[in-house]
C-alpha cells in the first residue's frame, strides 16, 4: 500500500477549506452583498486552483515572481475581506490574510515573510470601518483589533521557524544523499578498477605461462629443424643440377625451414622477459628513427609513410629497441592491410599525461567482434601468420607501462593507438 501524498493532501484540504469559508461568508455574515461577497471569494479559489495544479514549483523560482504571486494573493485576499465588511462591522474573515502570509513564511526569508505580514496588517486596519464606531466603543474594541494583527505576526513566525528548520534539515539530508552517492560511485569506480586489475594480472598469468611455453617448443623445435635446413643444403650440392624437380622441392624445404625458424624468433622473443634497458631519448626522435628504417620495407610496395608530431619535445625513460620493435611489429601489420600507393600515417599527440602514437592504414578494417583478441597471443587470421606480431607489440609497450588500443575513425581503415605515459 502505497503512503498518501501530503502535497495533495494540503491542496484538497485547502480547497476543502475554502469552500467551507464560502458557505460561511453566505450563511452567517447578515448585511454583506452576497454576490459581491461570492465573486470575490471566486477570484481568490480560481487564483489558488490555478497556482496549484499549472504553476507547481514556478511561483518562487525568483523573486520577481515571488512578489508578483504574494501581491495578487494580498489584494485577493483584501478584496474577500473588504466585501464580507459592513458599514457598522469589520470582517469576521481577517483570517484569510494568513494564506500568503503562510506562503510567504514556507519560502521566503524572515524579512520577505514580515513585509507580507505588515501588508495583511495594514491592509486590515484600512478596512476596519473606524469612522463609523463611537470614540467609546472604539477604545474597548480596540484590543479585538490588534488580535488579528498579532495572529499575523505569531504564525509568521512560527511557520517561518519551522520551515528554516525544515530547509535545514531536507538541505542536510540533500548532502547527505549528494555525499553517499560520491562515495558509491568511488566505490563503483573502485571495484571496476580491481576488475580491471584482477583481469589484467589474470591476462599476465596467462601470457607468462604461454610465453614459457612457447620457448619450451621452440627451443625443442629449433634444434631438428637446423638438421633439416643443414641436410637440405648437402642434398642440394650432391644431386643433379639439370634435375629441375629436385631443386623445386629443396627450394621449398629451404623456405620453409627459413618462415618456420622465423616463427621459433617470434615463440622465443615472446617468451623471453626482457625487462626495458631505460634511456632518456626524445620520443619524436625515436619514432621518426624507427620510421627511417622501416623505409626498406615500404618501399619495395609501393607504400609511403607520413609522419606527423604536432607537440613540444618530451623527453621519456624508454628502451628504444623494445619501442621500435612495437612500432614495426604494428607498421608491418599496418603494410599488409595496405595496398599499394596507400599511405600509412604515423601521428604522435600529446593528451593529459600520455603520449599518442597513432599507426592509421586505409586498410579493410578489423571487425568489431575480433577487436578484443588481437592482441591476445597466437591469435590470427592470415594464413601464415604466428599471431605473435602485435602480441609482441602489446608486451614491449605494457613494458613501458603504456597500452594499445584500437580507435574509431571516421572512413576506412584501421587506427592503432599506443599509448605512453609522460611519467613512468
């Protein structure tokens, strides 16, 4: 069951109040206009329905509509009062001034509410029909006057008391919330973080065990297949040279043998820790060296590399042999996607504290749902590949305490980004 809502209760239970007011204005005040009487009370019940149920929350947004609001209210209110007094009588509904002071007293500050109260005050001691009592019977009905007057100021005070109390209370609670709902999304942000970390040491774990693994093969493999490589060079200078057939199968042996023996490189430099020998370079430097070299690569294909740093000179403790060889590892990732005439694009920003490297090819692209595995050892989707390549690039970059990723670019292609931190 769900709790009322006391807004609503407040609002029907005013309106409620109003209507029992109009039916004691009509039944029991004698002498008064009863048309004048209910068109007034009219006014003010349609001005109150209105600010209730299409002003919600609008009236004291500033203070110009503040005043604007508590003014009609105040002259509303006046006008039920000066048409329910008699020549000979005062009103007997003064206590309709205590709607905008009440108002005033649950929204504004305690000198907002005590200029509204002296306006109901003033505004019902104009109305009393003094002129026309007696000097006597003015004196003893004088302190019936002033009642109403201290009625106004004893509610404003007590309303406005109660409501500062409330203000300050909802705005501790409101704090309160705002600082619980930090520390839940530090917490948040924390449990994601030891995830992260979880996962990554998970991921290292795995790496490590691959990588001994690897060697282990390799080192097992390297030896029979210098055996093959070496009884295939003998074979070749025994036999027949005019035997076209043999050379055709000794030169497929010798390029086997050459692209696995390339393979056990790749199982053997994935195994093997190497910790980064740290130097102070420029990191510009260095990757502009390293696109040098990598020339005699490109252009043999027919494919051109651009280089583009666009930030002052920083200098990074890196190993530049473990940074050339992520930078070659993805630029020849980079070739193979490429056909030729396309240009590889080399961009190197600086953003908070890391350093961007960005390799962009315009290549096919990699798929959205290989994203996340390309970098994970001994996967691949060429033909001939280790898929040790950019496993090899992700470790000497997380070396370095930096990391790889894969952008999204607008266009073809494929943008790889390294990510080096300015301070290790």
């Amino acid at each position: 069951m769900q709790p009322p809502n006391l807004a609503k209760l407040f609002e029907w239970g005013m309106l409620v109040l109003l209507l029992l007011f109009l039916v004691c204005i009509l039944h029991f005040t004698p002498g008064i206009n009863p048309y004048s009487a209910g068109a007034a009370f009219a006014l003010l019940a349609c001005y109150h329905l209105f600010t209730t149920y299409y002003q919600r929350g609008k009236l004291f947004l500033s203070n110009a509509t503040s005043i604007a609001h508590l003014s009609i209210s105040l002259l509303l209110c006046t006008l039920v009062v000066w048409a329910t007094t008699t020549p000979y009588e005062e009103s007997a509904f003064w206590a309709i001034f205590l709607l905008p002071i009440m108002a005033a007293a649950t929204r504004m500050a305690l000198g907002g509410t005590l200029v509204v109260t002296i306006c109901a005050t003033l505004f019902y001691f104009l109305l009393i029909p003094m002129g026309n009592f007696p000097e006597k019977q003015l004196l003893e009905d004088l302190p019936e006057f002033i009642t109403p007057a201290l009625v106004f100021l004893l509610v404003a005070l007590i309303v406005q008391f109660l409501s500062k109390e409330m203000r300050t209370q909802l705005k501790k609670h409101m704090d309160l919330n705002a600082s619980l709902l930090e520390t839940q999304k530090s917490l948040t942000l924390s449990m994601k973080q030891l995830t992260e970390t979880r996962e990554e040491l998970l991921r290292q774990q795995h790496l490590a065990t691959l990588g001994e693994m690897a060697a282990g093969v390799a080192h097992e493999i390297r030896n029979p297949l210098g055996i093959v490589a070496s009884s295939a060079q003998l074979l070749e200078d025994k036999i027949n040279t005019k035997d076209t057939e043999a050379e055709e199968l000794l030169l497929i042996i010798r390029e086997e043998t050459r692209r696995l023996n390339g393979l056990l490189n790749d199982f053997l430099a994935f195994g093997r820790k190497t910790p980064p020998n740290l130097q102070a370079c420029d990191i510009e430097k260095v990757v502009r060296t390293c696109i040098d070299r990598f020339k005699s690569i490109t252009e043999p294909k027919n494919i051109h590399i651009e280089v583009a740093c666009n930030m002052e000179q920083h200098i990074l403790h890196i190993d530049p042999e473990l940074i050339e060889q992520a930078l070659l590892n993805l630029v020849l990732n980079g070739i193979e996607a490429s056909s030729s005439g396309e240009t590889i694009r080399v961009i190197c920003t600086t953003k908070g504290r890391e350093i961007l490297i960005d390799i962009k090819d315009n290549g096919a692209g990699i798929p959205e749902e290989i994203r996340d595995k390309i970098f994970t050892p001994f996967f691949t989707t060429k033909a001939k590949g280790s898929g040790l390549g950019l496993a090899n690039a992700f470790k000497c970059i997380q070396a370095h305490n930096g990391n790889i990723d894969i952008i999204d670019t607008p266009g073809p292609g494929t943008c790889v980004r390294v990510h080096l931190p300015l301070e290790n």
